[in-house]
C-alpha cells in the first residue's frame, strides 16, 4: 500500500510537469447520453458550431448534438443542447440509449499534445479490452490519465481504459480495429474505454491502412443506405471518382476519417463524396445496427453510392513463417467471422489433431442456439453436459452444426438465475468416451435490458478446456401506431374519431414495454399537453385513458382531439423494457383506482437511477381536422399521394394564402362592375328623361 501511494504521489507530481495551464478538449461517446440541465438549445447548427459553441462557453460542461434526415427536402435537421451540468462525470452514472446522438463532455487536459479536432478521444463505458496493455499506471483522476496517453512517447497510444475504483490507468498501442492479435472486447464495470482520435490517419493502424467495403454479413446497399441516412456527414465535396474521394479521407486532418460514401461520378454542382468519423466499430450495436435499419420514408429512386471503412490489414508472417510470440494469430470478434484457417494448434480453440473451433451463440426466446464451424471436417456429436442421451446432435463429417439448447424444462437442463440461462456443451470425437481433445464449452445467456450489445469471450477453465461465451440479445426498437376503428392506420382524422393509440414490439422477443411521461404537443411546439404522467398513469382518463396490454403492445382507445392553433398533433411517449411482461402502474383517479402499463407506483425519492436511464423516446405526428373540412382534407391527401411515406409520418398542413396579384385582380375586377352598375343607371334615367311619357287628355 505504501508503495502504490508513492507511485499516486509521484504521478500526480509529474502531471503538473506537463504544463502549467490544462487545455480545453473533449471526449465523445455515440448513441448515448447523460443526464444533465440544458440552458441552452439551437436548432440547425452544424456538429462543429455546437462542438465550438460550448468550448466557448465557460459555463458549458456537455454538448448533446442530435440530427435526423428530413425526407422533404432532403436535409438533416439538427439540434443542439447545451449543459451546464452533467452526469458524465460520476463513474457510478449510466448513460442512457439515444439514436443519432453524439454526447460531447468537456476535459481539461495537461498535454502539450491536445490536437485542435472537436474531440481528444471516443469514449465507451463499462468496456475493456482485455490484456494487450503496454504500460500500467495509477492516476488520482480519468483527466490526467489520458494526458499520460497522449503525452506517451515510447509507443503509438491508441487506446486508454480506466478504472474508477483501483484509479488504474491502462495505455495500449492496440484498440477495436487492431488486426493479428487476440481482441476481445468485454463488459467491465466502472471501467471505461477511450480511443485516441488525436491520431493522424497514417498512426490508427500499427499495419497499413486500406479502406474496403465492410465484411460483416450485410448486404452493401443497406450498409451504404444506413451510412447516408443516420451517419453525421463531416464533410461534403465533389470528386471526379472513387479514388479522389478515398485520398480525401486518408489526408483528412480535421478529423480521424474512418469511412466514406462516394455516390458515382459528378453530376452538375452535387456532392458526390461524404466523409464520416464513424464506422461499424463505433456504433454501439455494430453490425446489427445495419440490419434493424427500417427503410427511409421516402425513396426517390436517387443512387445511393458505395461504402468503405478503414480496416488494418493484418500483419505478414515472420521470415520463418511462423507468428510473432507476442502476437496470437487471430482476432475474435462476437459480430465478426474469424478466418480459421489462420488459426494453429497452440491456440486455445484447437486440439491436438488440428481441428480448431469457432463457436459462437444465439441467445433467443425460447432456447439457446450454439453454431460451431471448424477449419476441417468434424466427426462425433456435440451435446450438453449431463444431458448426452436428450440434448445431443450427432456430427458426421461437417465444418458447419449446431446446438439448440432449451431453456426450460430437464431435456437440456439449462439452469437460469434472474434472467442469466446458462450451459455447458461438449464437443466430443468419439461417440461414447471423452479424451481430452475434446473441448468444453461453458455457454450463458444474458437477458439486460441496459444493453443491447454482444459480447463474446473466452477462458480455459480445466482439461479439456473449458471457454466461457456470454451473449446478450438486443432489444427490438419500438414504435408508434395510431388506428381508427376498422384498425387501418391512419394519417388525418377528425376530431372526436375513436382512435387506437398503440406502442408495438415484436412479439416473438422476451421483453416486454411500458410507458411513461406521454404528452400531446402541437407542431409548432408552442402548446403542450401531458397525457401521462411519469409514473406511468393518465393525467386525465376522459381524454386519454390508461394503457393496457394486447400482447407485447400497449394501447388505449381514446377521441381525437386537436390545439387550438394547430391542426398537427404529435405525440412524444418515453418507453422502457422489461424482461417478460411489465408490471401495471396503480393509479388512483378520484375515487377509483385503476391499472396503467408505466412505471409501478412509488415515491420519486425511491427510484434508482437505473431504473430511470433505460427510457427511448418515440414520437408520431397525426393531422386533426375539425367538423366540415372534407375538402380540405381532400386536399391534403392528394398532395400526400405522390409520396410513400414509411411507418414514422410527417403532415405538412398547406393552407392557400392570396397574393398581391389575385388581391390586385379582384380590386379592379370589382370597381368595372361598379362603374358598369353606375353606367347602366346613368343611361336607364337619361333615357326616361329624354323620352317623357305621353298623358292622354
């Protein structure tokens, strides 16, 4: 203890070393965000503006950047939030999921190093790579341990993880991307994981790095669609091909470019080339992001383009052909498919004879599906321990099989403690007697609804080695329909229609969904209504009454209503889940009490703050007409028929305004007629005059 207090001590001395002012940078975390207090907020200003914008601001501490595609236009629209407090801070705050959203928390770092980028460093929480680490120090503070990273000059720092409670401070040279060496990217508690962007685009890789079409399973187009549509475009420029635009991401200074759409030869003016900050490693779901990717609400048939991200390529053979002995020959990654034919026997997946294993999992609803692929043909059976004669599956000359295990009942004796199923399965060669070639496989499942991310790791447990594999299923987004009577889905109605407001998942997922903190909110965002409230119960029921379940969905039926000053409505519902179905709210409204799917009923001082960060934020606009306005409502469905519109609907109401001319027009059109009447008169009393009657004597 004396000895580690000694190295605190001297280390914080030389941190005082580096400089006598800390200088002012940023740390990034995507898709996530931190609860603060916003006192400020601004509407369409670029990532870069908002970013500087509270790097001015001595009151500032965090910026929330988020965007969305508009498909009128088509433009992103952006909003940008400053905050004078932050959680981002507090190593025992979670953050919460966001789409599109980039959280931006301000540091004050003593490095001579701080690059002039919008952000020092990529941050992910409760992550690690484990092992791989170059230099271990004790810092008093997460600050001054990324000053040690970029003030680190024996090797190239690429990564930093710090923990909270043990104040370790970890430097590497290796992060996510680095290529022939064993990764495993693992879940750890009070440890956070930071990747240095500071870095020139020639220092991301310890290899050369190329850029190429992504290998993760998904089809290129989805990939290139979801990159235009929910990537932040950094920068916008028109080359005249692929190549041009690649050279522009790998000689981009203003930030690390990590990958780029390039959209076809030039056309006109238009920008044929983007490039972004991101790539699949730094979404938080990585490459399943581009699968639960819905479709834009509005395609135009215009040409998406190709995508490419930078990879480190993987590093040659030494002259004696073998790999290096600080190097392991591969890389595992729970989204990525390894190549196994680089895999050798000193490895801890393969056995004496020279097969080697990849096995992965597939936690679902119902069972556990466990896929092994080898590098030769495998011959024997694969079965859960204990359960060898009713959980088994016998295995004749394949490199491809698999195992369902279930998770209820004795076939496979799957054992299940708060929502974690756990097994063990065996890869056994001869059909009866196990060796110790064989392998064990200790596999589990976790169902938390505070992360959709997959993790997959590995550890000999005893001979035949035993690998632990921990996969958790992510939770499927939700959305917002509203009905009319003869359940079709509808876009404009009329005020007092019986409506069915409904919030849906899929049904085949084990989790289930409450709602809370609804409100109603005109569309100029100048009226609001609450229509729950945040414990889950409706603020007035003969508006809009309670929730209740219809299967893994949520619905009240309530009678449109509209603001006063506004025909568009938009709804805005906070939706959390559950593992298996949610516990109704007790809601007391006068003298009765009824049942409402949000949060069960307590005092505000008894939630925890990780019941309260696990909320997304849905929203659905609907257009109220009053009594008689048919045409009107004629009018504004044909406008709306030449475009397809997708699940999330936006009505613009289009209301006609006469102009100077038509005014113009009508004026002079009016005083002719009044001249004519003036004119007819004039001549009908001439003429009586000029011609008297005749009397008869």
């Amino acid at each position: 203890m004396l000895q580690r207090g000694l190295q605190i001590t001297l280390l914080l001395v030389l941190a005082h070393t580096y400089g006598s002012l800390a200088r002012i940078a940023f740390e990034k975390l995507t898709d996530f965000d931190y609860r603060g207090t916003t006192y400020y907020t601004v509407k369409n200003l670029s990532l870069y503006e908002c970013q500087g914008w509270c790097r001015e601001e001595p009151d500032c501490q965090a910026a929330l950047f988020s965007f969305v595609m508009n498909p009128l236009i088509p433009m992103q629209e952006t909003l940008c939030q400053l905050q004078n407090e932050t959680s981002s801070n507090n190593p025992s705050a979670t953050p919460q999921r966001s789409v599109n959203m980039y959280y931006m928390t301000k540091l004050q770092l003593r490095s001579e190093n701080v690059c002039l980028r919008p952000w020092a460093f990529e941050r992910i929480p409760n992550k690690m790579i484990r092992g791989l680490d170059n230099a271990l120090i004790y810092t008093s503070t997460k600050e001054a341990c990324l000053s040690a990273c970029l003030n680190e000059h024996r090797f190239t720092c690429r990564s930093v993880e710090y923990n909270y409670v043990t104040l370790q401070c970890q430097l590497s040279d290796s992060d996510r991307r680095t290529t022939g060496q064993f990764v495993q990217f693992v879940d750890a508690q009070g440890v956070d994981y930071f990747e240095n962007l500071c870095l020139k685009g020639n220092q991301a890789c310890k290899t050369n790095r190329v850029f190429q079409t992504p290998r993760i399973g998904v089809a290129d187009d989805k990939v290139a669609q979801y990159a235009s549509l929910h990537y932040y475009t950094d920068k916008e420029l028109q080359v005249t091909s692929e190549a041009a635009c690649r050279l522009a991401c790998e000689i981009e200074n203003e930030f690390l470019c990590r990958s780029f759409l390039y959209k076809g030869p030039p056309q006109g003016a238009l920008y044929n080339c983007q490039l972004f900050h991101l790539d699949h490693k730094t979404l938080p779901d990585g490459p399943s992001t581009y699968l639960n990717a819905e479709r834009p609400l509005i395609d135009n048939g215009e040409r998406i383009g190709s995508y490419f991200e930078n990879v480190c390529e993987k590093p040659g053979p030494s002259p004696t052909g073998a790999p290096s002995d600080n190097t392991l020959p591969v890389v595992f990654e729970a989204t990525e498919d390894p190549n196994l034919n680089n895999l050798t026997r000193s490895d801890v997946n393969c056995d004496k004879t020279g097969t080697c294993y990849d096995v992965s999992v597939n936690c679902k609803d119902t069972k556990i599906a466990v896929q092994v692929r080898t590098n030769k043909p495998f011959n024997g059976r694969i079965y859960a321990l204990g359960r060898s004669e009713t959980c088994n599956v016998d295995v004749i000359n394949s490199d491809l099989f698999r195992l369902d295990l279930t998770m209820t009942g004795q076939d496979c004796n799957t054992q299940s403690v708060i929502g974690v199923y756990s097994n063990t399965v065996v890869l056994q060669h001869h059909s009866v007697v196990m060796t110790k070639a064989d392998k064990i496989y200790k596999v589990k499942c976790t169902y938390d609804m505070s992360s959709k991310n997959i993790t997959f790791g590995m550890m000999p447990i005893r001979d035949p080695e035993m690998i632990s594999i921990t996969s958790a299923p992510e939770a499927p987004p939700p959305r917002i329909r509203i009905l009319d009577s003869r359940s079709r889905e509808v876009e404009t109605v009329r005020i007092g229609d019986k409506l069915t407001f409904r919030i849906e998942i899929p049904e085949d997922t084990p989790y289930g969904i409450f709602a809370r903190s609804c409100v109603a909110m005109a569309k100029d965002s100048k009226s609001t209504f609450q229509i729950i409230d945040d414990e889950g119960c409706p603020v007035d029921p003969s508006i809009f009454p309670a929730f209740t379940p219809d299967g893994n969905a949520l619905q009240s039926i309530y009678e449109a209503f509209r603001f006063t000053e506004s025909y568009g409505v938009i709804f805005q519902c906070n939706v959390k889940y559950c593992l298996g179905p949610c516990e109704p709210a007790v809601c007391e409204w006068g003298r009765d009490s009824l049942e409402s799917w949000g949060r069960r009923k307590r005092s505000v001082s008894n939630v925890t703050d990780e019941e309260k960060e696990e909320d997304m934020t849905l929203s659905q606009e609907i257009l109220v007409l009053d009594f008689g306005d048919d045409k009107q409502s004629e009018f504004l469905k044909s406008e709306l028929s030449s475009a397809e519109f997708g699940k999330d609907k936006t009505v613009t109401i289009i209301e006609p305004c006469p102009t100077k001319t038509s005014v113009l027009a009508l004026g002079v059109t009016c005083a002719l007629l009044v001249l004519l009447y003036i004119s007819t008169l004039f001549c009908y009393y001439m003429k009586k005059w000029l011609n008297p009657g005749k009397h008869i004597a």
